[in-house]
C-alpha cells in the first residue's frame, strides 16, 4: 500500500468515526460549533487573508486568468461573509430527524420517513477557498463527516480555514474530524477519494472545471453530485420589456463573469430585433463584453466578432458571451436542448404564457422568469450557502443545500402485528 493510499485511508476511517458522532449530535450543538467557526474566522482573519496573498502571488506566477484569479482572491469582506456564513447556516431548520411524510395502512403499521445524513461526503474543489467553510459546514450542519480536498492554487488560504473551522468544532464538544482536509497536493490522493477510501466515503461532491469535474464523473466508483458546465441561456423575447432585457443580461453576464451561474449564450426573438438587438449590444460592450455574434448579429455591429461552432458549448468564464437571433420562444428551447447543459436558463418577457412554456419545457436543474441567471446560488435560494449546484436528475438537483445533502429512512411502528 502507497503512502499515500494509507494516508487518505487512515482520513476516511477518522471521518467514518466522526459521522457516526455527527449523527448523533443535537441541533444546538451543530448550531453552536458554526457560531464558534464563526468566531474563528473572524480571529483568524490576518493569518488566512496573509496565506491568501502567498496563493494569489503563486497564481499570478503561474499565469492564471483573472477570473480564476478572482475566484482564489479573498479581503476583509470575503472573509467577514464567510464567517456570516456559517451564521447563517446556524439560523436555517436542521433537516435531520424531520419526517418527510407519515401513513398508516389497514393492518395497523405505521409508516414515516424521515430524514437521515448521508454519512462521509468528499469534496473536490479548485480555487475558491471560500468552499472550505461553505462545505464543511453544510456537511456538518446536515449530519455528515467532510474531507475536503482544495486545489493547489488555495492551499494556504484553505489549510487556516480549515484550523478555524476544527477549533469551533472541538468548542462546540464534536469531533475534530468531522472536518478534514487533505494534506497534500498530490493528484493520487484525488484517484484515492474517487475509488471511495475503502468504503469510508457515500458521496463526491466536484467544484471546479470541465476537466475536474470530468475526470470525477468517469472515475468515481460512489455516487457524484456536480454539473459539468455552467452554459447558461438569456432569452429575450419578442415581448419583453428593453430596459429590463439590458440590465438583467448586463449582469447576468458581467456581474461576475467567473462563477457557473454566468449567462454565456443571448439568445435574441428576432422578431424584434430591430428593436432589441442594437440596444443589447450596446449595453453589453458598453460594459466591458466580447461578444461573439451569428451573422445578423455581427452585421449589427461592427465591434462584434464572428462566433464559431464551438462559441455555442463554450463556458466562456469571462467577459465574453455567445449571441444569436431565434424564432421565437420554440428556437430558443430548441437550441437550449442542443447546446445548453442543464445548468440555468432564464427568459425574459411579459408575456406570461411565453414564460410558462419556457418553465415547464426547458429541461434544466434552474429555470427564470425576468431574473439574472447570477442568482443561481444556494444562498439566493434561501439555503444559507451551497456545496455546488447539481444537474442529474437523481436524488438531487439545482442547488445542494442541507436538505440536499441528508437521505432518509422508513420507520415503521406496530403493535406486535406479524405478516400472515
């Protein structure tokens, strides 16, 4: 056995433990380490934002883009939101122990289901060390063990986050290893979390690029949660209202241009592009975007630039995006079917029965309605933060919040009933 394999054996067996703790655990507890995490962060602020600068230099020197670097970049507000964070996770239900639904059948037995933890969750991150809080504590919050494995870019940030998040955890009376991290950089210990540390880890959980998340679905022999592309679609309809379409593609595009929920495709009615087309155009370059346009769209304007095949499937990351005139709401489904990726589609329009066929028939994890698709976030959803947005269709979907990460089990009660 490598040192390797032993190690990361030796981290699932640890987790394994602290599960069986962490199931057990009282809602006050788990409230009580977030708030002590919390505390942690915030007293620990000069040491994680100092580590921070030594990753971001690291990144600079490796010639990573500025949206990567912006994901890997924290200051006093990203650290001040990480610990409001774990505050707000203390605020929201604890799903464990809450009955789904409850029956009772004809002979007597009674039936509920009722929400358990999952047990051992690995996540595979890259860049944003602000997922080693939000991770560890959804995880613990819902009853589940984390080992956490950061990308090299956020080694030192990640690795003071994570001893801020363990002290608050042995404050609070619960395992120290209900939140690991894997020490070292190693892409063999990667390799290790997907064959499922010997039976320790229920769950992969990949935040990051196409090639991470990727190589996670291919090779992970446990269940995964991830999405592999964020290509996400604004459709402005022929009747939506212009100022509207404007400011919610600007930001849907260019708010931050790094993170899955970004629109990467505009799919324009032309049926009222002379009206909506130059306007969007504008307002978007005027911005600071690269657009890459069909035809119509180039002729439009001159700063815009010939799109490719490939511009429809591209996860630009940046501040480009893909655009292209439509036949109506059907010719926007249609090429959501065929370039999309299930992520989050949004349309815009006031015309409610447009919108409604654009809910009901876009088969994607996340469907607007005049809403930037930037509001993809387990946060904006009202589940205090997320572990990542998942766009399978089994057990999970959308954003994977608390609920999202417990399972559930039948108890059945009787009074001493036997089957004839």
């Amino acid at each position: 056995m490598s040192e390797i394999t032993q190690m990361m054996n030796e981290l699932g067996q640890n987790a394994r433990a602290a599960a069986g703790d962490l199931a057990k655990a009282t809602t006050q507890q788990k409230n009580a380490a977030l708030k002590a995490m919390a505390v942690e962060i915030r007293n620990n602020a000069p040491k994680i934002l100092k580590a921070n600068i030594i990753d971001v230099a690291a990144g600079r020197q490796r010639g990573l883009r500025d949206s990567f670097i912006d994901r890997l970049l924290l200051d006093d507000e990203r650290v001040e939101a990480m610990a409001k964070g774990l505050e707000d996770i203390a605020l929201l239900p604890d799903p464990v122990g809450s009955i789904m639904s409850e029956w009772q059948q004809p002979n007597g037995l009674k039936f509920a289901r009722v929400r358990v933890p999952i047990g051992v969750i690995g996540i595979i991150y890259e860049s944003r060390p602000n997922v080693t809080a939000d991770a560890g504590a959804l995880c613990m919050k819902s009853g589940n063990a984390a080992i956490l494995r950061g990308g090299s870019d956020s080694i030192n940030s990640s690795s003071e986050i994570i001893k801020a998040l363990q002290t608050g955890l042995v404050a609070a009376n619960l395992p120290k290893n209900a939140i690991q991290m894997v020490p070292t950089t190693d892409r063999a210990a990667v390799g290790a979390m997907l064959n499922g540390l010997d039976g320790a880890i229920d769950l992969i959980v990949p935040r990051g690029g196409k090639g991470l998340v990727g190589r996670v679905q291919a090779e992970a022999r446990v269940p995964v949660f991830s999405h592999l592309e964020g290509i996400c679609h604004i459709y402005i309809d022929r009747d939506a209202d212009l100022e509207m379409a404007k400011t919610v593609t600007v930001n849907a595009k260019m708010r931050r241009t790094g993170i899955c929920g970004a629109a990467e495709t505009v799919l324009i009615d032309k049926a009222a592009a002379d009206n909506n087309l130059k306007p969007v155009i504008d307002a978007l370059i005027d911005a600071g975007c690269t657009i890459h346009g069909d035809a119509v769209v180039m002729a439009t304007d001159e700063r815009v630039v010939a799109a490719s095949d490939e511009d429809w499937v591209t996860e630009y990351l940046s501040a480009d995006v893909s655009m292209k005139l439509v036949d109506g709401v059907d010719g926007a489904m249609a090429h959501i079917a065929e370039f999309g990726s299930q992520h989050t589609d949004s349309i815009i329009t006031e015309n409610v029965e447009t919108a409604n066929r654009f809910l009901d028939e876009v088969d994607s994890a996340i469907v607007m309605h005049n809403t930037s698709t930037q509001f993809a976030d387990g946060g904006e959803f009202g589940f205090g933060a997320e572990i990542g947005i998942a766009t399978g269709k089994m057990h999970a979907r959308g954003p994977v919040g608390l609920e999202q990460l417990t399972t559930f089990k039948y108890q059945v009660r009787s009074n001493g009933q036997t089957r004839p």
